[in-house]
C-alpha cells in the first residue's frame, strides 16, 4: 500500500529530528530512514511501499503475525467500556482475567502474577520480590546477585546492573552493587552445534565457586535467560540448568527464569521451563504476552514467594510495596486475553514445535557461507553469526541488518549476530523467502 504524497512528504529527513530513537544511531538513520508504515501477518511495508519479510517477529514478540483484528477488537470494546483504573487499592475484571488464564498455561508451581509493563520492568520486580522473599523469611543477610556474562536483562536500573554486555552498561557506571557473574556458556570449539551442546555443564559451578568464595548464605538469586536471546541465541548445554537449579537448592538460593523472549512458545512449549523440564523460583514474561500490540509484561512468581511474602505481613497492610500507574492497564488485559486466546485456538505452540525442524535445517543451509562464524538454534529461534570485521566488532552486522532492509527482509542484528525468530504463523515458503534473503545479502560482503 503505497502512502498518500501528504503522508510521504511529512516523512521528510529533517522531521525525524524531534525523536531521540532507542538503541539506534540516531545520526546514521536520519541521514537514510527506514520506516514502517504497515503491517500484516508475516510482512511490513516501508515508506516507499516495498515489501519487506519479517524474519525477527517484530523484536521477537509478534508470534501469532501482524495486524490480529481479533486484538485490536478485544482492545477496541475494553477501552469503550472501561479505559483505565487506578491498579493500587483498587481492581477491574480483566486484570484477574488474565492472570487466571496465564496461571493456567505456567508451569505448576506459578500460581501468581504480578504485572507490569515490559521486561525490563518485570525483571526490575523480580528483584524487588527476592528481596522481598528473603527479609520475610528473615535473610536480610541475602544481598548479592548472580547473572552472567553476555546476559541481557533489560535497561532499567536493576536489569542494567545484572547486565553482562558491556555496551548495555559502559556509559552507566553508577549500578546495583553486590552483582557477581558467571561465565557464559558459548564455546568456539562447540560452534555449529544444533541445539543443546553436549559439553558445558561444569560451566554452573562457577555459582558454586561463588557461594564458597563469598558464602552461599550472602546470595540472594541468579539470574538466568534459559537461552541467552539478545547476545545472540545461547542455547544452554546440556544438564547446565538442571545444575544451576541443585546449587541454588542446596544453598537457599532462588532461581530466576528471564523469560521475556523464550516465554510463550518460542521452544515449542508455552515456557522454557517446561521445554527443559527446570523450574525456577520466579518467571519474567513481556513481548509475546500481547503480540506486541500493547505494552506488558508480568512476572510469575511460586506458591512458596508469594505465601512468605504475602504471609509476612499483618493484618490488612500491604505486602508488597511496589507497582506502576499502568500496571494490568485494562486495554493490556484485553490484548494479552485475545493473544491467549490465538494461541490456544490456532495451536501456536504446537505448530512452532511442528515447524522447527525445518527452520533450522533452512538456517543450517547457510553454513556453508565463508561469512558465517557460527549457527546457534532451538526451537523456532536461531542466532546466525559473521566473522566481525577486522578491529570493529559489530560494524559488520550493523551494515548487513540495514542492507537487509533493502533487501527485502527485517532481521535483528545484536553486534555481529542475527537473531532469527520468526513468527508462529510463518509457512514453509515463509522461511525460505527469510533464509533466500539472508543467503543473498551474506553472499555479497
């Protein structure tokens, strides 16, 4: 659908200036934009009317295909009949709804959520709730955090401070103290390995090292992404987690799931917790939860967080001080109600597990590219890395994630490695048009 000519002239260069984009070079995409202006199932369409195919599922949150009437409807008649109420001390029908419904599709143990508005937000609660958790139990002693390298947990202040990529945190000195890191778990002599690596395991006692150098009893969570998404699809080794999860039980330590990404199908299953048989203490979820039509997020917390918080306090007092202004905003409700419904109705989860074997082949197809450093994938999520170039790591990527574009497909590029994720509606054919783009674009740097 090509834009009326008033449309078109407003997107003039010199417009774009008032908008201070995020994780964008802001100079580099003025001086050459690349807008979308519509969107539906597995395409967008920039401002000159092209065709692009959506490889990444917008940032990795639109399983279920652009444009879902069924959301903007469901959005549509909430806001008709109730637009917004104050969520602290107060409560509205689709907030309960919703977290009935989500309590259903997690893992036995979570039987409450908590909402907010994105995954940095929900892993910024995560935080608040182990604190939380351990002052009630009378472990105020527990103030040290676990991540790890290369982790990626959003860009508040908390997530910034569990953040183990080092651009995300370079130009914010002033973080959480009392974060340690493990190592990540991506080994060069195991590249090109589909699925979990066999070797790496080991890799979990770093936390071990941890509670023996600084005492396990000073150790409040780790947190983990189940696969590490934005530093670029680190699928974890084999029996790595099922170890993370006996340290932290032998030491009193909670278990966090970042889930943000691999939440809702993504593996094959509705969370990774079930696709690697590993539960965690806490579950932060955002993207998928609405298809990425409203902003929100949630983090799902056990039986056993929720009662010794929640039972720690007297009388009628607040338990948990903590929450947003938008927290379960009822149009959110409505959009994360309709997206459930899609999913449960259109067999999403299935047909991403049904669909990934050939995904993967289709991306393993590419290795045979001089480009190509490394393949990485699970389920229907895959990371495709380039050897940098001399001296400036992610020049490369930059450049291809924008010659892409003008090839025809949208890809998310973190430093030298794509991110391919594409959504749950995606056919065969869609595939093949994502991997005949890459192949194109790769073949000619």
């Amino acid at each position: 659908m090509n834009l009326p000519a008033a449309s078109t002239a407003s997107l003039a260069t010199n417009s774009l200036e008032q908008h201070w984009m995020p994780f964008t070079a802001n100079r580099d995409f003025k001086a050459s934009p690349r807008l979308i202006t519509r969107s539906e199932g597995m395409y967008l369409w920039n401002q000159n009317g092209e065709r692009l195919i959506d490889g990444s599922s917008g940032l990795f949150n639109v399983a279920a295909g652009h444009g879902r009437r069924e959301i903007a409807d469901a959005v549509h008649a909430q806001m008709l009949q109730n637009d917004y109420t104050a969520p602290f001390q107060l409560g509205q029908p689709a907030s309960f709804a919703l977290a009935a419904k989500l309590c259903g599709l997690l893992p036995e143990p979570f039987n409450h959520v908590f909402f907010t508005n994105s995954g940095s937000e929900s892993v910024d609660t995560a935080l608040k709730m182990v604190m939380a958790y351990h002052r009630a139990r009378g472990q105020s002693q527990r103030l040290r955090f676990v991540s790890r390298e290369r982790a990626y947990h959003g860009v508040n202040i908390g997530g910034v401070s569990l953040s183990g990529m080092v651009r995300n945190r370079e130009t914010f000195p002033v973080v959480m103290p009392s974060v340690v890191t493990i190592r990540h778990t991506w080994d060069p002599d195991q590249a090109f390995t589909r699925g979990q690596p066999e070797r790496g395991a080991e890799l979990a006692d770093d936390l071990q090292r941890h509670c023996e150098t600084y005492g396990g009893a000073t150790i409040a969570a780790v947190f983990v992404e189940p696969i590490a998404g934005s530093t670029g699809t680190l699928v974890p080794p084999k029996n790595y987690l099922e170890r993370l999860r006996a340290i932290c039980d032998r030491h009193g330590i909670l278990l966090v799931f970042d889930e943000v990404i691999t939440g809702f199908g993504r593996l094959g299953a509705p969370f990774a917790a079930d696709a690697f048989g590993v539960m965690p203490d806490i579950i932060t979820m955002a993207k998928a939860l609405t298809n990425g039509a409203i902003p929100m997020g949630a983090v799902a917390a056990s039986d056993e967080v929720y009662e010794t918080v929640t039972n720690a306090a007297e009388g009628t007092a607040i338990e948990f001080f903590h929450g947003y202004t938008y927290s379960g905003h009822p149009a959110a409700c409505a959009a994360g109600l309709a997206t459930l419904r899609i999913y449960e109705e259109e067999g999403l989860f299935k047909r991403a597990a049904d669909m990934s074997a050939y995904f993967l082949d289709a991306i393993w197809s590419l290795r045979d590219l001089s480009v190509i450093r490394d393949l990485r994938g699970y389920g229907m999520m895959a990371g495709v890395e380039v050897f940098p170039e001399d001296g400036k790591p992610g020049a490369r990527g930059n450049e291809l994630q924008k010659r892409l574009f003008w090839n025809g497909c949208h890809v998310k590029w973190t430093g030298d490695t794509a991110i391919v994720a594409p959504s749950f509606v995606a056919e065969r054919a869609h595939i093949d048009e994502i991997i005949d783009c890459l192949r194109r674009t790769l073949d000619d740097i």
